[in-house]
C-alpha cells in the first residue's frame, strides 16, 4: 500500500514543486520541462543517464529517478517505501503501463542474469566436470534445484522454480 505523502523524506522535495516543474506522458513515458530555468533560479537543471540506463533529473538541487518522478506525478504520492519496477526490465522505458511499485526484493527477482554470470542464465553456473547447476534463492536461504548436463536442463529447471515462486515478477532467463 502507498504512503500518500506531501513530501518525500529522502530529499525533503516537495511534490507540488515536481508538478510545478514537470508534465508527464504516461502513454510515452516522456517526462517534459514546464518552465526554463532562470539563471538565478535552479529549478530543473538537467537529464543525465546513468550508467544502468535510468533517467536522472535535477529538481531544486535534487537529482530524482524518471520513474519514481513518473509515479509521483501520476499518482500524486511518493512511492515510498516501494521500489519502481520496469516490468520489461528496460530501465529507460518509463511509461507508465511498464511500471509498478515493488519491494526490493521483488525488484531483484525482476533482473537477467549480471554481468558476473559465466553462463549468461539467472541461477545457472557450470562446474568443473561441465555440468550445471541450477539454484534460487528464496526466504533468504538458497534452493538447489538440480545438477544437469545441459545448459538448457538447467535453464528450465530454474524457469519452472522462478515461476512458481516470484508469479509475478518472474521473468524468463
């Protein structure tokens, strides 16, 4: 459940000062300047990505996600204490039907594999004999799934678990 909050405690930013600032277009998930800054003013000052692909913009000496700002302005509350998932997994993607609050975890069970991954598969990792095996993670604790010998065994293995487990926020490897 959302907090309906005035203001957001992480930066003391007012929500009336983001709807001042910004327009969102949720069909899009465009986010547009209202007004150009004076110079003596810094209301919003800039766009960067980051290096994860996330949109940064710079509110008032603040810098916010695109998404969370997207949610806020839809929804008129900060998404706090949630997350902001991109259910496609494309954090540049932030129209509104690609985004839904989350807790953390649910968040993590909505990544590919990272880049440490040998095998490229979420919960996949090869041994030394070249077999695979196949674990999650769930309740804190890991679930061993199996020790196959295919990548794809073990990849289905994984899926058939993940699916079972996060419903919603399973996303294929």
């Amino acid at each position: 459940m959302l907090l309906s909050m005035r203001r957001n405690p992480k930066t003391d930013l007012t929500l009336e000062l983001i709807l001042d600032a910004l327009t969102y277009d949720p069909g899009t998930g465009t986010l547009r300047h209202l007004k150009k800054p004076t110079r003596n003013k810094r209301s919003v000052v800039s766009e960067k990505p980051t290096t994860g692909g996330y949109l940064r913009i710079s509110i008032a000496d603040h810098r916010l996600f695109a998404h969370r700002l997207a949610w806020a302005i839809t929804h008129r509350v900060w998404p706090l204490p949630y997350d902001i998932d991109h259910i496609n997994g494309k954090p540049n993607d932030n129209r509104l039907c690609n985004l839904r609050p989350a807790t953390h975890a649910q968040n993590l069970r909505n990544r590919g594999a990272t880049r440490a991954s040998t095998t490229g598969v979420k919960g996949v990792f090869r041994l030394r004999s070249g077999r695979y095996v196949a674990r999650i993670k769930h309740n804190y604790k890991q679930v061993h799934l199996g020790t196959f010998d295919t990548l794809g065994k073990a990849k289905a293995a994984y899926d058939a678990a993940a699916r079972m487990l996060q419903q919603e926020f399973f996303r294929p490897t």
